[in-house]
C-alpha cells in the first residue's frame, strides 16, 4: 500500500493552516498512480487478512428431536483469501475510497458435538465464505507534530455466501447443527474484517512520517515542500501546490522576489507529474548567495597539467606587463565569488542562468601572503542541463557568454580585452567543473519512504520545469 501511501501523504500535507501563496512545486497524481496504489494495497489487505484469528468458541442449541446439542470450534485457521475484484476513486474534495467486492476466504477448524447428555462427536470442517464485499473511505488527520494520519471511515462488510463442510463423526448430525454454526462463524467474520481494514490503513502511518516536508540539500540549504494551499481533487486527479521554496537551514528569510503561477498539462500518461517552477531555482541561488556558499579560489593546480595558461605572474605578465615586472616569478590565485544571486530562465527546450560576479586576482608572495592585482567584473551566460537522478534533480552547466569589464587595478590600467582566452579557459576548466560537481549532487524532489522514479520524462516549459514519471516502491 506504499504508493497509496504516497497519495495520501500528499493530500495529508492539507492539514497546515493554508498561506495563500503561489506555489513554486506542482504536483499531479493521476488516476494511474492511483491504479498502481490499488494493486499493492490488495497484496496488503491479503497478508492482512491471512492474520484473521477467529477464537474458539462454544454454543448450544435445542435441535429438534434430540434436544439440546452442545458444540465447540477450535483451531480455526484461515487457509486461503483472494481479494479478485477491487477499486479506488477519487471522491472529489474528499479523499479516496476502496471498495473490494467478490472476495472469498477459505477457513479450516475441528468441531465437537454432545448431545442426550453423554454422547459426543468431533472431526474438522472447512468454511468457504464467498461473495464478500467491503468499502471503506481514507480520511486524513494532522497528528501533533504536524505529519499527517490515515485512518479509516466509513468501513462496511458484508458476507454473502458461506458453504460448510465436515469431515469424521456421524454425518447425519451435520443437517441438525451446520446452520448453527455457520450462521456463528459468519457473524465472527463480519465483525473482524473493517478492524483488518483499519488496521492495515495504520499501517501507512509509519511510512508518512518519512514525507520529506523539509528536505535537507546540504549544509547551507533546505527546501520546503509544505502545502500553500487545499488540494484539488477531481474524479481523475489529485492537484498539489507546494511552497518548493529553498530556506538557510535554520533562517527563512523570503527572496525579494515571488513565484509566477503556471498550470500543469493535463496529461495523465504516467502515474506522476511535478512542475518545478523558475522561481524553486531562484530561491535556491537566494539561500546561496545569502550564505556566502557561491565563491570559489582557483589555484593552479585547478588548472589542466596540459594547459599552456599557468596561473602564475609570468603568464599574466605577458598580457599585463607591469605584473611580470613588480612580481617576477610568482604563483597567482583567483577568488570568484557572486556579485548577486544567479538568475535561472526558463524557456521551451531551453534553461539559461546568467550570473554577475567578481574576480579578483592575488600573487602568493614568498610567505603566503596575498597581494591583490586587479578585480575584473564579471558576466557569464550559462546553459545547462537538467536531468533527474534517483529522486533527485540534478544539472550540468555549460559556459555560453563571458563579458569582463576592469572593477579596480592595483598595477596600473590595462586593457581586459587581452584576457578573454585566459579567462575563459579559467572558467571552464576550473569554475565549471567545481560548480558542476556540486550540482550533479542534485536536490531532492517531495518523496516518500523506498520511493523511485521510472520511465521518467522532463521537459522544459516557459517559467518551469515538467517531470512526467511513474513510482515504484521497494519495501
């Protein structure tokens, strides 16, 4: 029941009090998901039924022309359920319900009989209860920490048919007492099968108290997956907004900036669809910028060994001489650090960031000492690559576009142009690849428990990115 699990865990995420917001995460259960809900929910009911203990019990009865026949059942056992016919739907604005209809469970016990005071019998008899049906609706609670609890409402069963068979002892006995004891053994059924129910619908707990509500990047960031909003919920799908807004751990400060609403496509081919907006993006490069995480020395051991550019005074020196000359024969080091946050695009097919920062350029002295150089002022245009990992979103960037301008020269003027082929090779073998390797770690998608994607799609849309994925879930 992990994937209904799932379902529900989202739709739980109503409970908060709503703020109004524009979601920067949507997220689109479609009937499908709702399907592959249903089959491992029935492996669930099954094992749960297979648990059905019926007690020993006793009775007597007057039993027309012996008088009063006492009996006992012991050791009753379930040997065999099958739960052939089941559905789940949707019920808008409510909640989903589950209707079973058609099951059977076979049963297998001993009997024992007395009757004229001091006559007795026994042998084993076989209970097969056919023609079962059971409905029941998923409700949603708010615990006291806020997770979300399942339970269940509305449950009703009804036993149709039982056929009883008896093995040993007189067989004309049989007729005089088999409706007693079916009529018994019917009414311990019916009132066991809803708690089995229940029961098996607590068991989702455990699994939504694993809903990453917030979940953690790394060190400096965390993304909030709360609900912004009531979800919307039709016969063929469940519509989430989620907040999808990157936070410093530990300080929810808001960007100067808000999401831009969009819309998911109806598609329902796959069981799965999460839109993940520019501005998810964008608040990610907020929180990073805010922290100081976006700033990186390069040192020439960065640098390719099979690069004719060092990073050294006497490459720099050949295209600003004065450096060459005030410091002969010295490694340099560079600090690229953000001006201000990235800015993420979003277009059809296409993701760009643009990024404003600053470079400045150090020569190590003797006894490691920094002495600065110059500061250049930075624009880079970016493209990158978005793919999902796991349950992750992960990127890889590409350098389109640097434009350089002099910020401040502790060695005289110079003309910038001169180190466009230095510079952009600094960046992409050095400022590149390290921002790579942190991106390819990727950001963790709203998930639940031994959650995986398969037959994963992403395309890009205008303001957002369009995940269509199935789920599988490992216990």
């Amino acid at each position: 029941m992990l994937s209904l699990c799932c379902i529900m865990a989202l739709l739980a995420l109503s409970c908060p009090e709503t703020s109004g917001n524009t979601a920067g995460v949507k997220v689109k259960l479609t009937q499908k998901g709702l399907e592959y809900g249903r089959q491992i929910g029935v492996t669930t009911l099954l094992d749960q039924f297979k648990t059905i203990k019926v007690p020993d019990f006793s009775g007597s009865e007057e039993v027309s022309p012996i008088g009063k026949v006492s009996y006992s059942l012991t050791g009753i056992k379930v040997i065999n359920v099958g739960l052939p016919q089941s559905e789940v739907a949707l019920v808008p604005g409510t909640g989903v319900s589950l209707t079973i209809s058609n099951a059977y469970i076979n049963l297998h016990g001993d009997w024992r009989v007395k009757y004229l005071m001091i006559i007795s019998d026994s042998g084993s008899f076989d209970l097969a209860v056919s023609e079962l049906s059971i409905s029941t609706t998923v409700t949603i609670q708010s615990d006291d920490t806020g997770r979300p609890v399942v339970s269940s409402a509305n449950c009703a069963a009804s036993v149709g048919q039982t056929s009883i068979t008896f093995h040993g002892g007189a067989s004309w006995l049989y007729n005089l007492f088999s409706s007693y004891i079916d009529d018994a053994l019917r009414s311990v059924l019916q009132r066991k099968i809803c708690p089995l129910v229940s029961e098996a619908i607590d068991k989702m707990n455990p699994y939504l108290k694993t809903l990453n509500v917030l979940a953690k990047v790394d060190q400096y960031a965390e993304i909030d997956y709360s609900m912004v909003e009531s979800p919307v919920i039709s016969t063929s799908s469940i519509d989430l907004s989620l907040k999808g807004e990157f936070y410093n751990i530990g300080e929810h400060k808001e960007p100067p900036f808000a999401p831009t609403p969009f819309s998911l496509p109806p598609d329902e081919s796959n069981m799965l669809y999460m839109g993940i907006s520019a501005f998810t993006a964008n608040s990610a490069g907020f929180v990073y910028n805010n922290a100081g995480a976006l700033s990186l020395r390069i040192t020439d051991d960065m640098i390719p060994s099979s690069s004719p550019f060092r990073l050294n005074t006497k490459t720099f020196g050949t295209f600003i001489p004065q450096i060459a000359k005030q410091y002969p024969d010295l490694m340099m080091e560079l600090l690229v650090k953000a001006a201000t946050a990235p800015t993420v695009m979003f277009t059809p097919n296409n993701i760009t960031l643009q990024a404003n920062a600053t470079v400045t350029a150090y020569a190590i002295q003797p006894n490691t000492t920094l002495t600065p150089l110059f500061i250049l002022n930075v624009d880079a245009s970016v493209s990158c690559q978005i793919y999902v990992t796991g349950v992750k979103v992960a990127g890889n960037l590409t350098l389109n576009a640097v434009n350089m301008t002099l910020g401040t020269s502790y060695v005289g003027p110079f003309e910038v142009k001169s180190l466009d082929s230095i510079f952009q090779m600094v960046l992409k073998a050095a400022v590149i690849p390290e921002v790579n390797a942190l991106l390819q770690q990727g950001f963790p998608l709203p998930a639940i428990g031994e959650m995986n994607l398969v037959n994963t799609q992403l395309v890009i849309m205008k303001d957002y990115l369009l995940i269509g994925t199935d789920v599988q879930f490992t216990a």
